[in-house]
C-alpha cells in the first residue's frame, strides 16, 4: 500500500501555458489603442516601463490585450512572490469577499488582521513578544515604524543609507537616496533625516566591520546617537541595486543600536515574505531587527503591509495613534494568510534558493562572456547584474546605463520582462516569482545572453 503521507507534493496547475510567445509587435495593437486612452487621462508622472496592458497573468506569465505572453521577471517589483494568480489566494480572497469584505479595525475587529499579525510574530527574525500594525502600502509601513519608534525613544533624529529606497510619500522622499525622479520638485522635504554611507563590497572594498565603523562614525559626528530615533536600512538593498551589505556590517549597526536606545527598523519590504530563501533576509546576516516592515509579497498581489516590533517599542503609540480606514483589509488579510500557508505547503524558501542556483550559474557563465558585467550579486530570487564600462583589460566600474537600457528593450521585444536598479541605472535586476521554473529561467538566460550580443558587438 501507497502511504499517501509520502505522495509527491502535487505540481501547480496553470491557467496559462508556463511559455512564453510573442505574435504582434511590441506593444502591439491593442495595447497601442488603451495607452492612446491612458495617455488622454493617465498624468505622466505616472509611467509605465513597459506599455503593454496586461489581461492576464497567471504563474509566471503576464499575457497582454493583444495575445502575447511574457516571462516576468519582475513579479511586480517582487509583489507576486508566490506566483500571479496563485490558486490559494484567488480562493481565500474570494471566500473572503463574500463573508465581510470591509468593517475598519478600528471600529469593529475581524479574525483575519489577528492571524497575520501572530503570523509575522511567528516568521519574523527574535524570540521576543512582538506586536503589528497593518497598514496598505510600503510606505505607510515606513511613515508608521518612524512615527513609533520617535513616540518610544522621545527623539526625531531618523538614520538611512546612501542607495537607500523607502516609498513615495512625504517623509520617504526624504529617506530615499535618489532625487531623480522621485522627489525632484517635490519638497519642501521632511526634516531630520541623515545619510550615512552604507556597506557596497563592490565599490567600497570594505569588510562588514569597516563598513560598520564608517556608517557609526558619521552618524556620531554629523548627528549625535543620542539624537537618533531609528535607523531604518533595507537588509538587501532593492531599488539601489541588490547590493547585498559584507558579511558583519548589519550586526554591527544593530549592535551600536541597542548600545544607544536606537530603534533598528529593517525595511524587509522587497527582501522579506520568502524572497531570499529566508522568510526574511536579516536571518542571513544575523541580525534581529527591533522592528521588521513587510509589504510587497505578503499578500499575493493585494495590498497590504506589515510594521512588527518588540511590543515594549510598539507599545507606546498611544489609543487612536495608529490605523487608517483601509488597513488590513480583511480580504487582503485573508490573501496574507494564504501566502503564509503556501510557503510552507509548497516549500517556497526551497524554490527560492533553486531560482538563485539557477541564475547565479547562467549570470556568472555570461560575465565571463561579456566584460560589461561587473558583478553578479544577490541572494535567493533576488539577483542582479550591475553593469560597468569595459576599461582595458579589466573593468572599470563605471556605470553602464546604456547597456541596462538595450539589454531590458531587446528582452522585452523577445517576451521577457526584466527590470532596472541601481542608483546609476545601471543595473539590471532578476525579481521573479518562486513559481518560475528553471526551464522558464534558462529560456530567459538565452535571450539576456542574445541582448548582450547584441549589445557587445
Ligand atoms: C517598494 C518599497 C517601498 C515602498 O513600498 P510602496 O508599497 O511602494 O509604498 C519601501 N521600501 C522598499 C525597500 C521597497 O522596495
């Protein structure tokens, strides 16, 4: 007899053939009629990088108006971790919407924003009492962490890193570490912010105790520890380009963190939610956040993000000091809890550190191919290229934009969509969901190498 216990976990089903195939121009018709509408009432500040509408998605693959299918390796900027359309969560958020689909937390409490909050307490990095927030977008996430961590430390001062990205609202343009195009006219800017530099191995050539030292150091002399409320630092940094910090460098800073009453805050929101192999990346450095933030992937595509710390930190925002009328939305909650039971169900940090296996070999095979490839660098499903100016005989490090920009429009005339990074633009990043198989990984590999060809010839 079968023991049924030792069964196979059943292979996913797709509603889109895992392929991809490119029938009209690009865009094509279709598409090139909806951004004709879009552009008539759609501003231009907000852009889009690739202007194909998108009908629908499914595993891997993003399939447009006009019938072609893409191979995305972007997953939304690393939002549908566990594959578009995943069939637990369109199930969970469909039951949901039919039981209660909005009541405000805040009025009258729901099951759902509970079980996510004793999900992050669980998955998140320390075995301490924690507590969380929920709240809809990334940002938000940011703007809460700083408000809590100022009420407990009765400080204002807020630390970042040069390359670091945090959101769109007031005060994270002026965390982010690029003005272009993200605050530029923008202000006037929140105030009490400080830059110190952050650990780059690629270019900076320190170890994680150097680096640790120079951030320390400057965060000393130009603001004063005792002046600190936080210091937030993204474990991997994502729109600055992958840049995975040396080995010690996070620790250090925590270590200086709680020596001085800082609140670390990891902005886990692209590298948390199974992306790096690890539930969240800090366990890959060691390092115990007080507070950790998730967004992006932890509810499959729906909206919804997560500020969890120690509950003494958490503790001291006041009764109505917290919430908003969309947060936790019981059915993005309930979107939560499904992505939550399918990482373990589907061994996702599995499939995480079989993306990496897979990309880091083809990337690293075409750097010894093309000498505009630098480095290759990343942890888990979130790898990257940065791309330098080819000097004689050895790179240069300079910044290649140029080859960034042709290797991303080559690949998305041939169906696959990659993204760009990096403070220069020069950077070329690998986002895709865990549900990409290495088939999908290895076809894309093949018309990156044909881009750079191309590019290089
Ligand atoms: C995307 C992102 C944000 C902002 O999230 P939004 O949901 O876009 O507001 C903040 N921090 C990091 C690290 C991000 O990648």
């Amino acid at each position: 007899m079968t023991d049924t216990l030792d069964a196979p976990v059943a292979a996913p089903v797709y509603t889109v053939p895992q392929e991809r195939k490119i029938v009209t121009a690009i865009p094509g018709p279709k598409s090139e009629a909806l951004h004709r509408r879009r552009l008539a009432v759609v501003p231009p500040g907000v852009s889009s990088a690739l202007p194909v509408y998108i009908a629908k998605a499914n595993g891997a693959i993003l399939v447009d108006v006009d019938g072609n299918q893409f191979i995305d390796l972007g997953a939304g900027i690393g939002v549908t971790t566990i594959g578009h359309t995943e069939a637990a969560v369109v199930a969970a958020a469909a039951a949901q919407l039919q039981d209660v689909t909005h009541t405000l937390f805040t009025i009258t409490p729901y099951e759902e924003y509970v079980r996510v909050a004793e999900l992050l307490a669980e998955n998140t990095p320390g075995d301490f009492v924690k507590r969380t927030v929920l709240v809809n977008s990334g940002a938000e996430a940011v703007e809460n962490a700083v408000k809590i961590a100022r009420k407990h430390t009765h400080r204002v001062g807020v630390a970042v890193l040069e390359h670091a990205y945090h959101g769109r609202t007031n005060l994270t343009m002026a965390m982010n570490f690029k003005a272009a195009p993200y605050s530029t006219g923008f202000g006037p800017f929140a105030g009490d912010v400080y830059r110190a530099p952050n650990s780059y191995p690629y270019h900076d050539g320190l170890t994680g105790p150097e680096a640790a030292a120079r951030t320390i150091a400057y965060l000393e002399k130009t603001v004063g520890a005792e002046d600190l409320a936080c210091l937030v630092a993204e474990p991997i940094q994502g729109e600055g380009g992958f840049v995975v910090p040396a080995e010690g460098y996070l620790p250090a800073l925590q270590e200086w963190c709680t020596e001085n009453g800082i609140v670390f805050i990891a902005d886990e929101i692209q590298s948390g939610m199974a992306r790096t192999g690890a539930m969240f990346a800090s366990e890959h450095f060691g390092l115990v956040p007080d507070v950790v933030l998730s967004a992006k992937g932890i509810a499959g595509g729906l909206p919804l993000a997560g500020v969890t710390g120690r509950a003494e930190i958490m503790d001291s925002a006041q009764p109505g000091g917290l919430g908003g009328t969309f947060g936790g939305n019981p059915v993005a909650a309930a979107a939560a809890v499904a992505v939550f039971e399918q990482i373990e169900k589907s061994n996702l940090l599995e499939e995480a550190a079989r993306i990496e296996r897979t990309l880091t070999t083809g990337l690293r095979a075409l750097q010894q191919k093309y000498d505009v490839i630098g480095e290759v660098r990343g942890i888990g499903a979130m790898i990257a290229i940065e791309l330098v100016e080819p000097g004689t005989g050895e790179t240069t490090k300079a910044p290649n934009a140029a080859a960034v920009n042709s290797i991303v429009a080559y690949a998305a005339q041939q169906g696959v969509l990659v993204l760009t990074a990096g403070t220069y633009g020069n950077v070329l990043r690998f986002l895709p969901s865990l549900a990409t198989s290495d088939a999908l990984l290895e076809d894309a590999l093949s018309v990156i190498d044909e881009a750079l060809a191309r590019f290089t010839a």
